[in-house]
C-alpha cells in the first residue's frame, strides 16, 4: 500500500478538463486511512451529518438500508475505522473497504467493484459543507454507499456492475454512457417501492438532507417505474436534485433486469436518441408526473 498523507485533506494530483466540466483527478493509489489524523472537528462533522440524517431517513429510507447500516454498527460518536467496518463486510458477503483520495478513473473503479473493492474516499468535508459538496466525500461514500454492500443481492449487483463496467469500457464511450445513467438512477438515485411506499436506497440521496426530502415530498420530480433501456437513454444532472426519480419494486428485481448481456443492448442504443432528463414518455409507469417547478431550464448531460 500506501503512502500517509500529512493532514486531513486530499491530494489533488492535478485538473482535467471533462465532458463533466473542469474535474479534480486524484492519485488512484489505495491509500491507508489516516484514522489518528482526523481531527475533532471531522469527527464532529460526521456525528452531526449522522445524526441528522438518521433523523430524517427513518420513514424514508428502504428498510433494507436501515437494517444493514445497524448490522454494520457504524454510529455517531466517531468516524469509523474502515478495518473493523471489514471485519463485519467481509464476513457478510465478502466485501472490502479501501482508502482512496478521491473519484478515480472509471476503469480503475470498475475493476475495484468487480474483485469486491469499495473505494471510500477517507477525508470528510468541512463544517460549512454539510448541505452540500460537490463531490464524494467520506460521509457520502461511507454513510451512502457501503451500508447495503452488507445485503447480499446489492452487494452482487455491485459486482456484476463492476464487471459490466470492465466490458462496456472496451465496447466503447457510447456503451460506458448508457451503463453509467444506470448507475446514477439505481445507485446513486434510486427509490424502491415498499408495503408503505416508496423509499430511498440511492447514495447520492441518502448522504443529502434536501435530496432526502426532495425525492419523495416534492411535487417538482417526476417518479417513474424502473425500465432498464429506458434509463439508458435518459441523460442527468449532477449539480442539481434530479428531475426524473426510477423506482424498483425489489432488488430482485433490478438483479433481473441487469443479467442479460449488455452488448445487444449498447448496440440499439447507439442509433437512439437519448431523452432530457425531466420528460415522461407514454409508455412510462408514472408514479408521479412531476410538476416541474424550479428546474434549471439548461441541460442535462
Ligand atoms: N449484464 C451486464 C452486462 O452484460 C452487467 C451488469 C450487471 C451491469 C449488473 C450492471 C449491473 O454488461
Ligand atoms: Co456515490
């Protein structure tokens, strides 16, 4: 492994110009976490952002993300180690936790998912930063992504994206677009309906207080059926709340959906268009046509 960073912020290793904007790019290194280097205040942070958000994610969030973040006994009083966090994941379904700097490189990324490596970037934001940060972070990887790594059919469906992941980054940039609107509707933003209703499992919204309660208490998004080709077409926004939310039924379900052979899939697509992130189509299973009040009129990627 590793080298040991000298305080509690990242390395940027040096900025790149993206379809996604002006991107940091970190070293993809696995890197130790620092856990003595975390300071009182970073450990504050996460105790608040902890708190608050089990606060508002109960009634909220599915019972599946509940349940596995209490098997995982992550708590507010302290930022976890990733070692005991593994010591609990690898038992459960053979997953491991690793430090890195920050977003790598989606092959890099891909193959980590594929050999059961979750990247968790080991900094934390800043006080000022609770409400938002405009990248992944300790709380959103940690609190957001690695709690359902404990349910056995999320923890394979995030292999099999992994390896999908590695195969679509072969076929080409066409093919890495489509699997990666999968990731942002299921992932990051997904909802699942449950006997009482919809409710989050999606990182990306469970690691934000107003996507948590924008996703289901607004009127403004629409919430639609999951349909797999459906989502590969539609584009997204990544510094705005969504426009369009993607509901499972189960998890089973979404394993169902993503066993088929993409290749074929990519294939067809290439000769579609893509749709604007906010639209509804007839053949949508609408659960809530969204009113569309306060939308950012420019476009989606
Ligand atoms: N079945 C997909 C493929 O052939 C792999 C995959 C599985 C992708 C699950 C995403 C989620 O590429
Ligand atoms: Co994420």
């Amino acid at each position: 492994m590793s080298s040991l960073p000298s305080d509690t912020s990242p390395t940027r290793v040096e900025h790149q110009h993206t379809d996604k904007g002006y991107v940091p790019v970190y070293t993809t290194a696995v890197v130790e976490q620092p856990w003595d280097a975390y300071t009182a205040v970073d450990h504050d942070v996460w105790a608040q952002l902890f708190q608050r958000q089990r606060e508002l994610l109960a009634g909220r969030a599915s019972d599946a993300f509940l349940a596995a973040q209490d098997a995982m006994g992550m708590t507010p009083d302290a930022i976890p180690k990733f070692d005991e966090l593994n010591d609990i994941l690898q038992r459960a379904t053979g997953w491991t936790l690793v430090g890195v700097e920050g977003l790598l490189p989606e092959l890099t990324f891909f193959e980590h998912l594929a050999n059961r490596r979750f990247p968790v970037t080991w900094w934390i934001r800043k006080p000022e930063q609770l409400d938002y940060l405009a990248e992944p972070d300790l709380f959103h990887d940690l609190f957001g992504h690695v709690p359902l790594l404990m349910n056995p059919l999320f923890a394979d469906y995030m292999a099999a994206y992994g390896r999908g992941g590695v195969k679509a980054h072969a076929i080409g940039p066409e093919a890495l677009v489509n699997l990666t609107r999968l990731y942002w509707y299921t992932v990051e933003f997904g909802l699942i309906r449950e006997a009482g209703g919809l409710r989050i499992y999606g990182s990306g919204i469970v690691s934000s207080k107003g996507e948590s309660l924008y996703c289901l208490d607004s009127d403004a998004p629409n919430r639609i059926g999951f349909d797999l080709e459906r989502i590969m077409r539609t584009r997204y926004r990544i510094d705005t709340y969504q426009k369009t939310y993607f509901v499972i039924d189960s998890f089973e379900q979404l394993m169902e959906a993503t066993e088929p052979d993409f290749a074929p899939i990519y294939a067809r697509l290439a000769s579609q268009d893509s749709y604007p992130a906010g639209n509804v189509l007839d053949r949508d299973r609408v659960f809530h046509r969204g009113t569309g009040e306060g939308w950012a009129g420019d476009a989606d990627f």
